[in-house]
C-alpha cells in the first residue's frame, strides 16, 4: 500500500481525497498540505483527515504526493518531492509553462521515480471503449464545452478544457504537429475563453478543436473518423458509438451503427490506479510526463497564435 499526500484541496483537490479514500486497499491517504486556512479546516472537518503546516513534513511521510495546487505552484512542488525521491503525481496542465515542464522532465528522470499527469479523459470509460475500433483517423473532431465559472479562470480555456483533447488528438494521430490554425478571445475573464483550432498532422490526419467555458451547456464529444467507419465518443455521458459504411451506401441507411459497451467505471479511480500499478510494477505510466510537455507545448503553440490573431484584428 502507498503512502500518499495531497497538496492543495481545492474543488479537484477534494475529489482525490474523496476518492483515495475510497481506495484504502491501494493508498494510505496520510494527510493533506494546502495554504487556505478555511480549506484546511473544512478538510480536517469533513474527511478527518491530518493537515500538515509544513509542505516538507507532508512529503517526508509519504511515498508518493499528489499535486493538485494551482497551476503556477506545480513546477515549485513537484521538484521538492522529486529531490527527496518520491513519487508524483500532478493535475494537468503539469506546469504553467513548457520550460518548466522541460526542466522538471529532467528532474524526474534524475530521480528515477514514477511521475503521472491528470489527463483523466484518457481514462474516461467511453474512450476506453471506443479506442480498439479507431484504426488510423484522417480526422478528429473535438468540442468541449462547458459554463462559466469564475474557479480556473486563472489559466485559459486552452490549458483548461482543451489541453485534455490537444493530449488525446497526439495520443490517437501518434504523429506530430506541422500545422496550426488558431482562433480565440476573451468574454467574461482575463484570460481566453473561447478557442477554435484547426491542427495538420505530418501523418495527414487533421483535426478541429472548440472549447470554450461561456457555454449555456455542457458537450464533451470526439468523433474520429476513418476512411470507412467513424467513431463518436461522448465524454460527458459516457456513451460510444462505432458507424461503419454499409456494404451498399444507400440515402436512407449510409452507415451501420453499434453501440459500444461502456461500463460506469470511475475514470479518477482509474488513474490512481494506474499511478500506482506503474509505481508497483516499475512500468512507464499511462500518461507521462513526455506526453504532458508535448500536450502543454501544443497548447503554448495554439496561444500564442491567438494572441498574434487578435493583435491583427486591434
């Protein structure tokens, strides 16, 4: 059994308490580091869990951590736990720049321990399905959408929502990037709101990307589509579906459509697992630190040709 500390008990924060505590077989969940002295409380209150004041008793006592601080501390946190050896894992974006993601890279493999990101849709039950059944996608098509709320507004909609499709579009394409196309602007927060991104693989496969966080609903779907069959993925309701050209393509009856078994697996529960099989076993993780940086270098892409844009329109 693992030894593991949350730092930072945000509202993400709180769902890996909740649920690593659910997992008692797998972690020893033995306390929590955060700086909102409200949060400690509430914490210490609802799950009587031991809070530490020093960030440097927490990690000392455990086996592995588990960042979940705001983006700008990752870098910061997750270095003193990889100098004093311990397993780590971070939420995404795994650090606020991909200089930092670059450098704590290196940190890692000097350490030689086990670093996972929170890409949780990769573990998203739907996806999970649906993955035998994509076979060489010529394009994907992504549209994460969701309410404003003011909490993660501190980062824009691109390292927010779109980062978890721009991870899942490299993974899927398995090809790089020679291509970017990007649109975005600002509605109700400092930061970008909306995006739309149109990206061209150097395998030809294309994709179009839209998220936005200003939405009067919620959609998390991927469809991929192949030279004879497409595959739709429903994030959100976790639902999968697999089309496939009929033998005789008729108006009425183009495709052939399955429903593709889901089970309602819990798709946090499922990265924590995998964190701590790939710690028990010495395997790499499912989603590592490499795949990360290139997530976050993608996104940093996409930025700063919405910032180049938007200067133009002015």
């Amino acid at each position: 059994m693992l030894k593991i500390g949350v730092v930072g008990t945000g509202h993400l924060g709180k769902i890996h308490v909740q649920n690593l505590l659910e997992m008692p077989l797998v972690f020893d969940l033995c306390g929590f580091f955060d700086t909102d002295v409200s949060i400690v409380k509430e914490i210490e209150r609802k799950f009587q869990l031991t809070s530490f004041n020093q960030l440097e008793d927490l990690i000392r006592v455990s086996d592995a951590v588990l960042i979940a601080s705001p983006t700008e501390s990752h870098f910061t946190i997750a270095v003193q736990a990889l100098k004093n050896g311990k397993h780590v894992f971070i939420e995404k974006p795994v650090c606020l720049t991909s200089e930092e993601s670059k450098k704590l890279l290196l940190y890692a493999q000097e350490a030689g321990v086990v670093v996972q990101v929170g890409h949780v849709e990769r573990f998203n039950p739907a996806l999970l399905a649906a993955s035998p059944f994509i076979q060489t996608p010529l394009f994907i098509e992504s549209r994460r959408l969701a309410p404003f709320q003011k909490r993660g507004t501190d980062v824009s909609v691109v390292y927010d929502l779109m980062i978890h499709d721009i991870d899942i579009a490299l993974k899927i394409s398995n090809s790089n990037i020679k291509k970017i196309a990007a649109f975005g602007m600002s509605v109700l927060s400092e930061t970008i709101d909306f995006a739309s991104v149109h990206l061209e693989f150097e395998n030809g496969c294309m994709s179009n990307l839209t998220a936005s966080r200003i939405s009067n609903h919620r959609e998390r779907k991927t469809c991929f589509f192949m030279a004879d069959a497409q595959v739709d993925v429903d994030f959100l309701n976790k639902v999968s579906f697999f089309k496939q050209l009929t033998e005789e393509v008729t108006d009425l009856k183009p495709l052939n459509q399955d429903n593709l078994l889901v089970d309602d697996s819990n798709a946090i529960k499922r990265e924590l697992r995998s964190f701590a099989q790939s710690i028990h076993e010495g395997l790499k993780p499912a989603v590592s630190i490499e795949d990360a940086h290139r997530a976050l270098q993608i996104a940093e892409l996409i930025s700063d040709q919405i910032q180049e844009s938007n200067k133009l329109m002015k």
